[in-house]
C-alpha cells in the first residue's frame, strides 16, 4: 500500500493491479468522470475473476465503460452518456434518478453507499493534488470510502478550488495518458437563431449558467457584445472560454466567488483543459457548491440556459427519456431552474429546436407514455425556440399552450392548437 514518509518527500506508487485488491465482491465503487475516468483501474479490475457483484457509480463517463456490460459488474450511473446508454436500454446497467447536487449528499448521507473512491488527480504540489477537469460529487466519495485509490497524471490540470492532500489516499498509481477530448459539431442556423433569442433576455452583468454543445456555443456566440457577465455553472467547455478570453466573461458582478470562473467538470478541447491549470481565476468546486440552489441564487442577475428533448403544452419538460428509455438523466437543470428563478433579476430558460431531426414536434400535446418530467411546469420560466421566446411564468394552462404553440414550427401549429381544443374545450383567441 501507500508509504508516505515525513514531509511527503518520498511517494510509494503501486501498480493498477495491487491497488484494485482491496476491492471486495459486493462493494460499491466511485469513479472520478466525463474526460477524467481512471481507465487504468477500471482494466485492473476487469483483469479480476475473484469478486462479484461489483456497483458502479459515477457521472457521465467518456471511453470504454466495460462495467456496464452486466455480469460481476453492475453499473448505477447518475448520468447515462452515449457508452452506456443502451446498456441502460437493455437491462445491463442501471440509472439513478437524481439532481446532481443531491449526489454528494447521497453519499455524505450514506443513502448510497460508497466502499471505494477511484479519481485521477494531477501530480502533486507540496503534497496536494487537485481533482482537475472532474471534481463533480468526488470530495463527498472521499469522505466516506472505505479505500481511496488516486492515479496520479501528469496531463490532469492542477486546479483551485477543491486540492486534497496526498495523504487522504490508501493507494496511488501512475499514469499518463491524455485527458479524452470533445470536439462538438459547429452550430447549425437553428442553432443560432435559437441563440439569438436566449441572448436578448441576457443583460449585461448577468451571470450564467447554461450546458456543453453546439447549442450552447450558440448562445455564448451570441453574447460577444455583453459586457461584465459572470459564470457559475456546473460545467463549460471551447464556447465559453472564448468569452473569458475577451472578457465578455469577468465575473465582475457576482455575488459569490466574485471575479472567479465556477465550474465542477469540463469536457472540451486540450485548449479548455490548459487554460485552468494553475489558473487562479477559475475554481472547480464540489458540486454541493456549484449546484446548490440556495448559493446558484446569491448570484444576481443569474440566467440559466437548459435544453429540453421534448416539451408538453402545459411546460411539462422531459429532459432524461425518450418515453421509457433512458436518455441520459436529470444532470443539472432543476437545481439551476431553481437557483435562477430564486435569483434577484434571474431567469430560467429552457431552449430548444422546434422539431426533432426526423422533423417532429417537440412541442408536444402531451409526453410521451413513460417520459421523465425533469422541470416540473410549476417552476418553467422561460422557453426558447427558433421561432421565439415566451414566458410561461404566471401563466393558466390554457395560456401556457398558446404561448407555446406560438414557437413551435409553423406546420405544428394546426395541429397543436386542434389538441388544446380537444382537450380544455376551447381555444384563447
């Protein structure tokens, strides 16, 4: 095991394999997440014929996810990414329905249990090492794990906001390959359009919050004019680092971390990853601080930007499921709906493409049979699509409809408006 001698000059680094021996059929493991899974441990243990009824549990996960094909090992994802998602589908791994904030506190609770942590962290800096592109509900897995197994990487960003000191750890590894990387496709027209709308209700000083992708690029592409906007959100990636660097982002105007970019995970180019190192102007936080509603909302002027993949016309939002399949989870969007509608001046948008890319609407009558509300229509603000911006706050549910039909796709429209007569009797003119 780990020999850390006086002063921590010296480190004892093991091999993948005699770390993942203290692993024990039945146990309930946490990996560090999204570019930063150690994939190195995750072999080891695949290397293993001698336990059982192995429990995963982590965020979104980029690369190879062998724990999730069934057999000795279960996966409980709180997020389901792309290399699971029809493992998901058919039974072989599992999701956990939760708001990321609560994660931790999953954890620190003992509500899911947590016997071994698994993180990458960078190399150590008199003798602290941070969690880097990936601190999400880590800190909290550390706290309670029965082992703690760290692979030290030197391509893992040294960050601020949440180091930990060597000695916390039973276990270390070495290992130096890259950090995975995401190139995500150029915005498309409706894209921008979409992002047009969501900038005009973004004033200068606001302080934001939105997802990774082409549609938020868009949006960030949008807001190249501002001026003195803040960003506390739980993850960024190329879109918003360009903000930063021409200062359209300065975090100015916060009210909590002021001047300082919050975030809990990434998942971008080398670019983004280089640009936190050792850089004390961003601080990647536990994500009990990052999601809380209750400090999301000391934040003034705070604007969240969350997608939808379909909405009902009384602003249901399913953001998780395709009817009963699961999707991907509910991540982040309720707890920064909260946060920014709680916020003095803030506001929650949910912003999406009219129609699907088969071309249907995603304005919908009603969800699908089994899709997940994930916004309950109690707390939407705000909905953007190409077509326009419509407030559904304050709003009677036939009034929510026709605000809604007024942007979705002109040939939905008929259709739309013949389901709200079916169903409340009548049709505000």
């Amino acid at each position: 095991m780990l020999s850390l001698p006086s002063g921590m000059s010296k480190l004892t680094y093991i091999s993948a394999d005699e770390a993942v021996r203290v692993v024990r059929s039945g146990d309930h493991i946490h990996l560090s997440s999204i570019a930063s899974v150690p994939h190195i441990l995750v072999e080891a243990l695949c290397r293993r014929t001698d336990v059982q009824d192995l429990h995963f549990h982590h965020f979104h996960t980029e690369g190879p996810a062998p724990y999730a094909q069934g057999g000795a090992f279960f996966d409980q994802g709180f997020f389901v990414g792309p290399n699971v998602r029809a493992n998901v589908q058919q039974g072989l791994a599992d999701y956990i329905p939760v708001n990321l904030y609560e994660t931790q506190l999953m954890y620190r609770t003992g509500a899911l249990p947590c016997n071994v942590a698994m993180v990458q962290v960078s190399e150590p800096v008199d003798g602290m090492v941070s969690l880097g592109t990936s601190v999400d509900c880590s800190p909290a897995a550390l706290e309670v794990a029965r082992e703690r197994i760290a692979v030290v990487n030197p391509n893992v960003p040294f960050a601020y906001g949440n180091l930990i000191p060597l000695e916390r750890f039973t276990a270390l590894v070495q290992d130096n390959r890259p950090l995975l990387t995401k190139d995500y496709a150029q915005p498309s027209e409706t894209d921008f359009a979409i992002g047009r709308y969501c900038a005009e209700l973004i004033p200068d000083g606001a302080c934001l919050q939105m997802g990774i992708g082409s549609l938020p690029n868009a949006v960030c592409a949008s807001l190249r004019g501002h001026k003195h906007l803040g960003l506390h959100t739980e993850m960024f990636a190329d879109g918003a680092l360009e903000l930063i660097k021409t200062g359209v982002i300065d975090g100015s105007r916060k009210g909590v971390d002021q001047g300082k970019v919050v975030a809990s995970f990434l998942l971008g180019s080398q670019q983004v990853y280089h640009f936190i190192d050792r850089n004390p102007e961003v601080l990647m936080m536990d994500i009990a601080h990052t999601n809380d509603p209750r400090v999301i909302a000391q934040n003034p002027g705070m604007v969240s930007v969350n997608s939808a993949i379909e909405i009902d016309l009384t602003g249901q939002v399913c953001a998780d499921s395709i009817g009963t399949r699961i999707y991907s989870g509910a991540g982040g969007q309720l707890d920064f709906v909260r946060g920014a509608r709680l916020s003095k001046g803030g506001k929650a948008i949910i912003a999406l493409a009219a129609r699907t890319n088969k071309g249907l609407s995603k304005i919908v009558p009603t969800l699908k049979p089994g899709a997940g509300v994930v916004t309950p229509r109690a707390d939407v603000q705000w909905v953007v699509t190409e077509f326009g911006a419509v407030n559904l706050y304050g709003k009677s549910l036939q009034e929510r409809a026709k605000l809604l039909i007024s942007i979705a796709h002109p040939e939905d429209r008929e259709a739309l408006e013949r389901a709200t007569f079916e169903r409340f009797g009548r049709l505000l003119g």
